[in-house]
C-alpha cells in the first residue's frame, strides 16, 4: 500500500474525529445555552411580577392619598377638576377599553358636580376598568383613577361617611 493513501485515510479519520467532537461540543453548548435562556425567562418573568406589584402599590397609595385628603376637606372639586379634561380625552379615544354605554355613562358622571354615593362609587368602577385595561397604553388612565378616588372622597364626605377602603369597621376587600 502506498503511504500516500495511508495518510490520506489517517487524515480523513481525524478530520471525522474533530467533526463528531466539535458536533459533541456544539450540542452540550447548545443545551448549557438553552438552560441559561430558560433560567432568563424565569428571572424576567419573576422582574416583571416584581414590577407589576410595585406599580400596584404606589397607584393604591396614590389612590387612597387622593380620596383621604378629600375625604379630610384638603381637595375640593375646583382642586380634582384639572383632571376632567384628562378624563374627556380618554373617554372620547377610539381604543378606550369602556363599551359606548360606559363610555357616556363615564362622561355624564364627570360632567356631574354633585354625585350621591351611588354615582362616586360607578365613576371609580368606571375609572378603574379604564385605569386597568389602559395603563400600558397611556399614563393618563392614572389620572382618570386619580379624579375618581378624589371625587368618591370628596361625596363620601358631603354624606358625612367613609369610603369602604378607609373605613375599618367595614371588612376589608382581598380580591385585586
């Protein structure tokens, strides 16, 4: 046999033991990398939870600030009205989450001075749909939430009573 053959062949085994190792390799590489993607998903999605419960902290602190100091006399409806045209706009956007009906309704009641406790609590239910599906849409759905916490205080204090959320003798709501 001749050695050129020879070394012909050793090399094309050796080239085939490099391919089947680096084939080996790539695969464990592969798989160390699709572990690590899956360990960042989690992680985000754990960030992002994180995330999700601090915005709900601080808009129920906005929120439960805005109603108590209406509900102690500090804001009146001339200080809650700058947020009406806030509200106007939202509701008048064609992507607004409201139905039409909730979406007149909405805007009677902001228009509306003088609400019963019965038409403060439809406005914050009004507002807080549009705050919970609008949010990520725009920062102005904060404030709709905003007025509607200030104006439920500010009748809830006209009829000399608490909002539910503030008054410890009523049970404690734990759904979110």
């Amino acid at each position: 046999m001749d050695y050129t053959l020879i070394e012909f062949l050793v090399g094309i085994v050796t080239i085939v033991g490099f391919m089947y190792k680096f084939e080996k390799d790539t695969r464990r590489d592969i798989e160390e990398l699709r572990i690590g993607l899956t360990n960042v998903q989690r992680d985000v999605g754990e960030l992002r939870s994180g995330f999700d419960r601090l915005a709900n902290v601080i808009t129920s602190t906005n929120e439960i600030t805005i109603e108590y100091l209406a509900l102690r006399g500090v804001l009146n409806q001339g200080d809650a009205g700058f947020l009406r045209t806030v509200i106007k706009d939202l509701a008048s956007t064609a992507t607004n989450p409201l139905t039409e009906a909730e979406r007149r309704r909405l805007l009677e009641l902001v228009d509306k001075d003088d609400l019963t406790i019965e038409e403060a609590e439809e406005l914050y239910r009004l507002a807080r749909k549009l705050y919970e599906e609008y949010i990520d849409k725009t920062p102005d759905a904060l404030k709709a939430l905003l007025y509607a916490a200030a104006m439920r205080g500010i009748t809830y204090r006209k009829y000399g009573k608490k909002p539910p959320n503030l008054d410890s003798t009523q049970p404690t709501n734990t759904q979110s």
